[in-house]
C-alpha cells in the first residue's frame, strides 16, 4: 500500500549501513516510524529531507505493520534552528512531546499544524521562547486529551476574581472564597486570561497574546509543571533545554 502525505521528522535514528529510522507526525496518520534506504548518504535524493525538522511530501509504501520512505521532497527545513542552541534545544523538546503524546494511526492535523507554527515563530525570534513554550505545552495538552476546566470556579461556578487558584492534578481552577486544599498555584488575572487564550482561542489567534515577563515565567512554570504532573513522566529534551538556558 502507498500512502502520499506531509510530515514533519521529530526524531531520527541512524541505523547500520546507510539507514535511517524516522520518526513522522504526519497530517493523517498521526505519528509513524519509517525506514529510510540509503538516508546518510549524502546526496542521496532522500538525505536532505529527511534529517530532525524536516518538513517534506513522503511518499511510504506499508507492508503489515512497517513503514518505508519510498520518496521525500523537501518542503521546509527549518535549518536556522541549529545556529542557536536554545532554540536547537527548544525544538527537540517540542518534537519529544509530539512523538510521546500524539496518537499513531490517528489524524494529528492540530497537532502538525501547532509544531509547524511554533517552529516558525522559533526560528523567526519575533516571540518570546518562554512564551513559545508555554503555548506549545498547554495547547499540545488541550489536543492530546489532557485540556483543564478554566471556565469558571469548579466549586460555585464564579468566572473571575482577583485570585483564582489552579490545581495541577484536577486540571481545575477555584475561587478565593472556595479555595481548595488542592490547588498548587495562584493564578491572577493576567495569568488566567493568559492560560484560557492559550486552551480556548482559535487556532488562528493561539500566538497573538503578550504578556509582561514577569508573568511569561509563572506561566512557563505552570504549563511545564502541569504537563509533566498530567503525563506523569520526565522529558530528557526539557532536562538538557533547562541545563543551558
Ligand atoms: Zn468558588
């Protein structure tokens, strides 16, 4: 069976000989591991779109349950992430989290949509890495099943009052007046509104929100410890971005 789609490569491993396996979030399969022939050799026509950012047109052939690329033409490369070894370390984690995360045989159309738009943003520096990041963690957790209840108190139902508290093992959010003994972070006003754009605006808004720095840290604290507690896991990618900013 032939399958045409776009992907993006969030991983790769160099196997013996001149193979590679690659890991792809493509638009309707989700995430899939694929061989490639002859990869490291360079020159060969599938060396270049197939190395870590490559987004490119695969052409997979399927037999049972393995994957091979048969052909892939570059479309984006995203190569000016490597001149700079934050945003070289902000994008790995990024495709760890999609390749942990995002369901395989499965569309993952927001998904490749979000990672494509935040290595833009990453690459062009016009948004803060901090926010970048938060943005990447939280939206990847409203698509993957793991999306909080920011609406209102989970306990009286108020909207908004000057502190609410978040917990980041219900997902949920509390008043002052019903404070719960579970709720592990204070969340002004520029906080709240801030993580409900980031889980509820239109994809087409998502990026268009600033926030002052100050407040850009709490919420990367936020989103990050929210993610980890929720997935319950340690990310080596975070580990290393975090021993070098
Ligand atoms: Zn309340």
């Amino acid at each position: 069976m032939q399958i045409s789609t776009p992907a993006l490569i969030i991983k790769v491993m160099d196997m013996r000989e001149n193979d590679r396996l690659v890991t792809l979030l493509t638009k309707n399969l989700g995430v899939v591991k694929a061989f490639v022939s002859g990869a490291k050799k360079v020159g060969h026509k599938n060396h270049s779109a197939t190395s870590l950012f490559c987004y490119s047109d695969f052409l997979l052939t399927r037999t049972g349950n393995t994957y091979k690329v048969k052909d892939a033409s570059l479309i984006n490369s995203f190569f000016n992430l490597s001149s700079n070894i934050e945003n070289l370390a902000l994008a790995q984690y990024f495709c760890e989290l999609t390749a942990t995360l995002s369901p395989e045989e499965t569309p993952a159309d927001e998904q490749l949509r979000l990672v494509l738009n935040t290595l833009n943003f990453l690459c062009k520096g016009n948004i803060d890495n901090t926010i970048l990041k938060s943005i990447f963690e939280m939206r990847t957790m409203v698509i993957t099943g793991y999306m909080p209840n920011l609406l209102a108190c989970s306990e009286c139902g108020k909207f908004d009052d000057e502190i609410m508290s978040f917990s980041i093992e219900n997902g949920e959010i509390c008043c002052k007046g019903c404070k719960s003994v579970n709720s592990n972070y204070l969340l002004n006003k520029t906080l709240l509104s801030a993580l409900r754009h980031i889980v509820y605006s239109d994809f087409n808004k998502l990026f268009n929100f600033r926030v002052p720095p100050e407040s850009a840290k709490q919420l990367n604290k936020i989103t990050e410890n929210y993610l980890i507690y929720q997935t319950d896991r340690q990310y080596n990618t975070l580990n290393f971005y975090k021993s070098i900013i």
